[in-house]
C-alpha cells in the first residue's frame, strides 16, 4: 500500500509512493493547456513544413496540440513529483 504522497505543484494533483521520496513523474504536462487533450510530441524535423510556425521552432517545444489554429505548443516539462 502506498504511504507517501506528493503532489504535483503544476496541477496539483496528488501521486502516491511506497518509497519515501519516491520520484513520481505527473503526466499532466502531455496535457493541453487549452483543451485537457494529450498531446502529440513535438518533431523539429517537421515543424517548418507541417506546423508552419517557424519563428517556435528555437523555442523548448516538447508537445504540441493539433486541436487548434494555430497549434498550441508546449513547454512544459515532465514534473517530477516527490512523495514524502
Ligand atoms: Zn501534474
Ligand atoms: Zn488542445
């Protein structure tokens, strides 16, 4: 049974462990932040081409969301989550 908890300082969702300091990683970070979708990751080696938006592409772009127009791109990086 798990006896530590964490919680996610992005979502605030709470992980459980049964290690203390058990690292949990939150996968709301694969979430849209407009529309709660996952999200698709990201592929600089298609970005010019197929999303268009050249000017992101220096940006740390892990996920994008193909929900919109434009796309949404994401930043956000896993979370890591310590349950104490
Ligand atoms: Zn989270
Ligand atoms: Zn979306």
């Amino acid at each position: 049974m798990a006896k530590y908890e964490g919680k996610c300082p992005e979502c605030g969702k709470t992980h459980y462990s049964d290690r203390k300091g058990g690292i949990v990683v939150c996968n709301c970070w694969q979430r849209c932040q407009m529309c709660g979708a996952e999200m698709d990751p990201y592929m600089p080696d298609l970005a010019m081409n197929t999303y268009g938006l050249d000017e992101k592409r220096d940006l740390a772009v892990l996920m994008v969301c193909t929900l919109h127009f434009p796309m949404f791109f994401s930043t956000k990086k896993p979370v890591e989550v310590a349950c104490t």
